[in-house]
C-alpha cells in the first residue's frame, strides 16, 4: 500500500495538490463518470505530514531562472531560507542591507 493507504494514485496525486499552500484552485478531467467520481474523492481526507514530505521530496526538481538568483536575497525567496546555510530566515528589506540595495 505504501503512501497511497489503498487510494488510487490520482486520488493521492489531487490530494497532496489540495494541500499545498501555492495551490488555490486544481481543474481535473474526467473521461467517465467513474472517474470525475474518483477525482471528487480527493478531498474530504489528509495525507500524513510525513506522506506530504515524501511527495514533495520526491517531486522536487532544481529551481530555474530567476528563482535560482532569487534565493540568495532572503527578501525573495519563496522558501524564506538563507542560500548558504538553508536555515530559515525572517527578513525585512533595510536600506543598510547589501542585497537590499542591490535589487
């Protein structure tokens, strides 16, 4: 069973997409009844932290262009971590701030 707990692949796959935080909204298809009826039974149940940590680690791909650059200004990254140490940080843009300066 593994991380799909005896739910079909699609229904784990629109279900970890409901729950990420950049997702407002998902438009799925369905070929059949049977299947809209399986995609609507995506929601109502949550993945496991732990499941939702496997899923995005294993769907993480290199960031591109401008993100890459992003991430060395605290200010713009979207995962708010420094580019060297990966820890977490709280910025605020100051005008003494070198990288602030610098965009």
């Amino acid at each position: 069973m593994g991380i799909t707990g005896g739910r079909n692949i699609p229904r784990v796959a629109l279900n970890w997409l409901l729950q990420r935080p950049t997702v407002a909204t998902i438009i799925v298809g369905a070929r059949d009844e049977s299947q809209l009826i399986e995609n609507i039974r995506a929601v109502g149940w949550s993945l496991t932290a732990e499941q939702v940590a496997t899923l995005d680690a294993a769907s993480d791909t290199p960031a591109a262009y401008p993100v890459r650059h992003q991430r060395g200004f605290p200010m713009l990254n979207e995962r708010r971590e420094s580019s060297t140490s990966g820890t977490a940080v709280d910025h605020q843009p100051q005008a003494s701030c070198l990288q602030c300066r610098s965009i």
